[in-house]
C-alpha cells in the first residue's frame, strides 16, 4: 500500500528520546486517510504521539469493508525507498506486482514481505474475482543504515510458525515469539505477531524487557494489560516487560508489534524513509523521471505521481 495523502506530512522518527524504558499504557488513536477513491485506512503509525515502535514506523488499518461489486483495493505503481513493506490479511486478497517482476496473491494470515533497499516500485490491487470481505494491515519497518541500500526482494511466505495455548493463538509473521520463529528476512531485533484470543481467555504471552511493545486491535475487545482495546485504537506499551497478560471477554485478535528501540534517526516522506532531505528529493526525481525504480507491468492504469516536497528542507530531528 501507498501513501496517497497528496500533503504528506515529514516525519522525523528514530533515536531513542521517546522511548519509555518502563512498562506504559499509552492509547494511540487512528486518524482516518483516505486510500483511493472509495478506501478510509485507520492510520496508528506514525502518530501524533508516537512516530516508531522498534523498527515498525508505519501501520495502517483497513476493513473489513463490504466490497462486493466494487474494484476494492487499487493501489497504483508506486515508489518506495529504505523500508520493508509487510501485508497481512484477515479477510480478502491483494495482488502485488513490482519491479522485480514478483506477481503474487497475498491471501489471509499469509506474509507479503516487500524489502524496498535501494528501490523498488510495486503496485497492490484486489483481483478482479476477490472475496466480499477485505480486512488487513499494511505496516512498513525501517532498514537500518547498515542495510537499507541493499538489493530489492519480495518474499511470500504461506506458512508461518504458530503458538497456542489456553484459548490464545499466535501467528509469527516476523521475527520470534515463545521460541516459534518467522521466515521472513529482516534487519533488526524485532517481531510482530497476530494474536488470536477466543472468548473467556486469559494469557500470558513471553515478551522480551529490551523490546518496546506496541498492540493494535483488529476486531473484537481484548483488554491487554488489562487496559481494554477495540479497533481504532491502539496502545503503546513501552520496554522492560517479560510478559504481556491478555485477556477477553468475546472472541478477539491484536497485532503485537515490538523490537529494540531503533536508534537511528530517519526522514519519512511519502513513500520513502531516508536519512536527509537530499536523498529523499533525489528519490523523488528518479521517480517523477522514470529511472532508478524499474517498471511494474501488467497493472491496468497510470502510475503514481509524487506529491510536491515542502517548501521547507526535510530536517531528522
Ligand atoms: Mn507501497
């Protein structure tokens, strides 16, 4: 998914000043963005109150709309830079194309894990003979400095390690969770997971104290940390915890979202994280003149334009 907000705001994320060493409850509530023509996302990430979780720096929430006899999802090509892309699924498809040549159908609690590197340009799109129902997240991680001029890639992964226990299951979609660990590549100490909790359940789920945590309800009531949390909102949960105590009164699901607090400071403009004002607006150049980020083929449609840069240089903070 794209950012298609033709006014993106800068963030300016990273380092660690934000960062609460001690267990917190912190809500974060969703700021509706429109995607497309007839899509309203739930934005969490960034937030007014919190700009990075780990190396998690974008989490948008969609659905489950109603999309029977509609085009649902259309995405256009577009660019991204210095991030991973990850599309998780409840309900529905999306079809990724990018300029690699990767055509895929992601597909419920499968992981389409794009890592942009350098470049890369994909678009995302409900096929033509999609389900009702389309229900997911679309979450970018940050690439460290180390890494984030690394050669593009796309991974599906259909089979991803499960925990379970006590009415509560767990899909590790990246990184490790209670020993069960995903196949997806990535770069920094972290991991998400989509927790599933059946009605009447209470769990405790093994956490690391050096992780900063964050929880994002996808649909029922869960209470976690015995704070309740519904869709719209999600909440921050700080380090120095070794475990997360869930529970619920009807049958729920979270996203659990943590990793070490990522240190680096980073630029977020549109669809591309940087480190300063002159790489994004090079990034932007290549795109706007059609090199650096190869062609997706096969989508019905123009490609999307780059919105203009703020008058004021992109400044980390
Ligand atoms: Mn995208």
């Amino acid at each position: 998914m794209s950012n298609l907000d033709m006014k993106p705001p800068v963030a300016a994320c990273g380092g660690r000043a934000d960062v609460t060493a001690e267990p917190v409850r912190e809500v974060l509530e969703a700021r509706h963005m429109p995607l497309g023509e007839s899509t309203v996302v739930r934005r969490l990430l960034p937030n007014l109150g919190r700009r990075m979780v780990g190396a998690w720096c974008f989490v948008d929430h969609y659905g489950p709309d109603d999309i029977a006899g509609e085009p649902g999802m259309q995405v256009p090509p577009h660019p991204h830079t210095g991030l991973q892309t990850v599309s998780w699924l409840h309900e529905g498809e999306v079809l990724h194309r990018d300029s690699l040549g990767s055509l895929q159908t992601v597909r419920p609690r499968e992981l389409g894990l794009m890592t942009a590197g350098r470049a890369i340009a994909h678009s995302e799109e409900s096929p033509r003979d999609h389900s009702r129902l389309l229900h997911g997240a679309q979450l970018w991680v940050a690439l460290p400095d180390a890494h984030r001029a690394t050669a593009p890639a796309f991974e599906h992964h259909a089979e991803l390690p499960h925990v379970a226990g006590g009415g509560l299951s767990a899909t590790v979609i990246l990184g490790e969770l209670a020993g069960a660990a995903s196949p997806g590549t990535t770069y920094t100490p972290i991991v998400g997971a989509d927790v599933t909790l059946a009605a009447g359940t209470e769990a405790r789920l093994p956490v690391e104290p050096d992780y900063e945590y964050a929880a994002l309800a996808m649909s029922g009531e869960a209470e976690v940390d015995g704070l309740r949390l519904a869709p719209e909102s999600m909440v921050y949960l700080g380090c120095g915890r070794t475990e997360l105590p869930l529970r619920a009164d009807v049958d729920s699901s979270l996203m659990l979202l943590g990793g070490e607090p990522f240190a680096e400071r980073i630029v977020m403009w549109w669809n591309f994280v940087g480190r300063h004002h002159d790489e994004i607006d090079r990034a932007r150049t290549e795109w706007m003149s059609g090199t650096g980020f190869g062609e997706v083929h096969g989508y019905e449609g123009p490609r999307l334009e780059a919105p203009p840069l703020p008058p004021t240089p992109l400044k980390p903070r």
